[in-house]
C-alpha cells in the first residue's frame, strides 16, 4: 500500500482523466466496477452542478452532448474546491474553443449569460447596495448583483426564448455578431437580464468597475457620436432603471 | 463587499436536534417547506449548497427561525491527507455562526488530493496512517467549529487488500483519540455489506460493537440502487433515490432497539419525490422510534 497521500493522488487522476487504475494500489473485490462507480459520481455530480449554472447551454445543445462537454471540462479543468456554485468559471471560454460545438458561434456568450444569472442568484438581495457619489450630492445606490456583459451574440433573446419554451421565437433570432450590452441583476428570488444601448453599458460597466461617475461619464460623452442622445438614454437606462435608487442631497444654496 | 444587514449581530442559539424523524432538505422543496410550514421535526442541509449569499442561503435562515436544522458536509474531505481546506472550512463555520446547528456532521471519507476537489465521497484504506491523518482532520474540523462533529460511515464499493483495521475499529478509535461522534447510515451499512459480501446484521454489530453507544449521535436513512454488473453478480449504489428499502427499516429497528433513539434522517438527493413522500417515510421512521422509547421508557440521550 503506497502512503496515503499518493494513494490519493494517484486515484484522483485515474477518477478525472480515465487513467487506468494503478496496481501498485489495489483494491481487493470487483474493482473495475467498484472504480466505475466513484468515477461516475464524480462526472455525473461536475456535470450536474454546471447545468445547474448553463441551464440554457444545456437545453441548447441537450443533455448527451451537455455531458460530453462537461466531462471533457472536467478532465481538462477539474473543481479545487468543494463550493460547486463557483466551478465553471472559465466554461464560457471552454466552449469557445470546444471542437465540437465550433458550429454553435453563440454558444459561449450563451454560457456567459448563464453564468451572469447564477452569479446573481447568490448575490445578496436588492436591500444590499453599493452606493456611487456623483458630484457629492448625488447617490446613486446599485444593487450589489448587478453586473453587466458584453456580448456579441443575442444571448438575452435566446434565452428568453428558451425560458419561455417558444421555439419560434427562437428561430427568428438574428444570430449575425453585433455588439450587446445586457444588465444582470436579482430580483427577489430570480434575475432580470436586460438589455442596454451602448452609452448606458459603457457607463454602468465603468462604475462598477470602480471609476468615478464623473470621469465615466466624460468617457463614455466623448466617445458618443451623439453625446446627447446618449447622454438621454443613461439618463433613462441606469438612473431611471428599476434597479436604481437615487437621493439628492439638496444644495444648501438653494435651501428657501 | 459589505455584509448584509439581516446576517450581522445574529445570536440564535443552537437548539439540539430531537432524537425524532427529520427529512433532509433540498431546493426543490425550499418553497413547499417556506409556505406550508409542514410539521417536520427538524431538517439537514448540505451546507455545501448553501454558503455565502443568495437565495438558497436565504432560505436556509427562513427555514431556521421555524425549524431545528442540522448540517450535513460533503466536502470536509476529513480523510485527506493533504490536510483540509482552510478557506472551505472557515465557510462552514461561518454558516454555523449564522445558522446555528443542531449537529454538523461529515463523511469518513476523501474528496480532495494535490489541489483537486473531486466530489464524491472516496474510500479510505482503514491504515494506522489514514487514522492519523483523519484524526489530525477531525481535530482542525471541530476546532474551527467550535464543536464536536459526527462521522458517517461511508458506504463502500472498494475494500482495499490487507487493511490493518476493521471499518468499526476505525471508528472506535477515531472516537477515541478524536473526541467526536459517529452518524450510524445504516443503508451504508446494507450496501457495504452486500457490496463486500458480508451479512448486513454482523456489519451493524460490529460497527455496534466498535463505537460506543453514547458517540453515536445520529442516524441516517436512504435508498439505494441495483447495477448487475457484466459477471451477473450486483453491485449497491448508494444513490439515495428510492424509498428505504425493507432489509434497511429491519437494520434500523435493531439498531435503536439496542442504542435507543436517535435522530433520524431520511435523505433522498436523486429523482426527488414530492415532499409528502418524504413525510411518508419519516413517519415510518418516527414509528419505530416511538416504540422503541415506549420500550425503553425515554429516548437515549444522545
């Protein structure tokens, strides 16, 4: 019997990568079978807990080939830690550079709006928000789940479309590459994904990156080819959003 | 990242899991338990599934104000001899802070080597070594915890070759140089057996034998599955996605007709039934548990 620790080693990559198992550690009764049944534990609860997190990914392309992805991830990027909400961060990439779903462009952005969703389902409630001053009279409270994507495919439109189990819907999406900006916040007990024109993405996506409002704001008016068009459109798609909270500190200049 | 304010200055006290039926918890009942309020004695969670922020993890602590609630791990890896997660730890035992357990358990078994986590609960060579280690695991556990924790027996489809220890010895001395307690599973007891070609019966006695009474603070119930394996002979899984089959319930009653009562599980985590299923097996559980205080007269204390 080697030590513990490279009995261990030795058998979580034979469970991961189908090594065979190494006789140098044997198990006494029925072994292959004993083996297959760890083995298929192991990928059957990884892929689980990714469908979990791609649930439109997985109805996309359906279970045999969510599977076959899935293990194919696990071998290549197995779990570190036992919290298997968090695994599958890099999925999204993996499926961009997966062979066999190269046909399925949108695929990846897909996954990333699935794992967008996820992320704010365990996220704390809309009760908890980060709070961002403008000009120190102005607060503009965001819930702490907010998070926003871009993407370059319809991900929102597929997902809508599958969420409301309408294959017509499905059809008809344009799935040509064009720049999208989506908002993926909690609601109670589900996440809204909403989609942003350019000017509202770009300045939500650089607050919540940290910048001053003030400076993202410049950004985002300088690059514009409409400065006021996009300068109405924040106003309606983040100030006015239904995530937003906003309070005034009234100048005291103005007070009567 | 600031704390929400519904988890800050909570000092629920825990309340100890009655030696009653409870059912283990799962999402796709999270609803039916929050709007229904069902008499259900107390409730386990994998804590796995409910750490950090979120709706799960809201729900767990609306389930609480109403229920004792227990906490089942999975992912501890106490048998790792990489030594545990630290950081995996410290969440567990903030949600224990938060959520204030009756018992918190985990397996004797290993899910974690060379910086992979690979989840399932894998089997251990029962080696002087192993109980080092397991001991040397359960201790960080339970200090981290600020509890003793139980163990589980696991349930076994490998036996490796010329162990220095019975499964009972095991955890006979676990116990002892540990200081923590064991959860009895007695399915994993019947697919242990039948997978090792043992009697189930001598299988419970002996882990009877080996632990004492007074350590064991929990049991669990569950199904299992039948895979006929290429030479014609079946393999058990242990899958937890059928009813507690009758060679289990006949284990149980023994069980408790020697130890006395103990909380009972029923779990079921694969093709989840509808939660009045559950309630159906619990009853069958609470049954026997009541016959046996009427037996003994009371409850073990446990």
């Amino acid at each position: 019997m080697p030590p513990l620790a490279e009995l261990q080693r030795r058998m979580a990559m034979a469970l991961l990568r189908g090594d065979g198992w190494d006789a140098e550690a044997p198990p006494a009764r029925r072994a292959d079978a004993a083996f297959d049944v760890h083995r298929d534990t192991v990928l059957s609860v990884l892929s689980n807990a990714l469908r979990l997190t791609f649930p439109t990914v997985d109805t996309l392309v359906g279970e045999r080939f969510f599977n076959q992805a899935a293990h194919a991830y696990a071998a290549a990027r197995p779990p570190r830690r036992a919290r298997l909400s968090e695994y599958g961060e890099t999925f999204p990439a993996f499926l961009g550079g997966y062979a066999p779903a190269q046909a399925l462009t949108y695929l990846a952005d897909v996954a990333r709006l699935d794992m967008a969703v996820a992320g704010a389902l365990f996220a704390p409630g809309s009760s908890v928000r980060r709070h961002v001053a403008i000009e120190d009279r102005i607060d503009l409270a965001l819930p702490l789940s907010l998070t926003t994507l871009a993407l370059r495919h319809p991900a929102d439109l597929i997902r809508a479309a599958i969420e409301a189990d309408d294959d017509q819907a499905l059809a008809a999406i344009d799935l040509a590459p064009r720049q999208r900006r989506i908002a993926v916040w909690r609601d109670g007990r589900t996440a809204v994904v909403q989609p942003l024109s350019l000017a509202p993405g770009q300045f939500l996506s650089a607050i919540l990156d940290g910048d001053p409002a003030e400076l993202a704001l410049a950004d985002v008016l300088a690059e514009a080819a409409a400065p006021q068009a996009a300068l109405t459109a924040i106003q309606t798609e983040v100030f006015a959003a239904r995530f937003a909270q906003i309070t005034h500190t009234p100048c005291p200049d103005h007070t009567p | 990242m600031p704390s929400p304010q519904s988890r800050v200055g909570e000092s629920r006290s825990a309340d100890p899991i009655p030696a009653l039926a409870g059912i283990g918890l799962r999402f796709p009942h999270h609803d039916h338990v929050l709007a229904r309020r069902p008499d259900v004695a107390w409730f386990e969670v994998h804590p796995e599934n409910y750490l950090g922020f979120g709706v799960a993890a809201e729900d767990l602590e609306a389930v609480r104000r109403d229920y004792r609630v227990s906490l089942h791990a999975t992912g501890l890896s106490l048998g790792s001899a990489d030594g545990l997660d630290a950081e995996h730890l410290a969440d567990i035992a903030e949600l224990c802070r938060r959520i204030q357990p009756g018992l918190v358990s985990d397996h004797l078994s290993w899910s974690a080597a060379s910086g992979l986590h690979l989840p399932d609960l894998l089997p251990l060579p029962y080696e002087h070594e192993t109980l080092a280690v397991v001991a040397r695991n359960v201790d960080q556990a339970q200090s981290a915890l600020g509890r003793p924790i139980l163990i589980e027996n696991p349930s076994t489809y490998l036996a490796f070759a010329g162990a220095a220890l019975t499964e009972a010895q095991f955890l006979g001395e676990l116990v002892k140089t540990a200081g923590c307690g064991v959860l009895l599973d007695i399915n994993n007891i019947a697919v242990s057996a039948a997978n090792l070609g043992e009697s189930p019966a001598e299988r419970l006695r002996s882990l009877l034998d080996g632990v004492p009474a007074a350590a064991i603070g929990e049991i669990h119930l569950a199904g299992h599955a039948l895979r006929r394996l290429d030479d014609g002979t079946v393999l058990r899984i242990d899958d937890h996605g059928s009813p507690v089959s009758p060679a289990v319930w006949s284990l149980f009653e023994e069980a408790v007709a020697r130890i006395g009562a103990r909380p009972t599980l029923i779990e079921w985590d694969t093709d989840i039934p509808a939660f009045a299923v559950l309630e159906a097996e619990a009853a069958i559980a609470q049954s026997i548990l009541a016959q046996t205080v009427r037996r003994w007269g009371h409850a073990a204390a446990c």
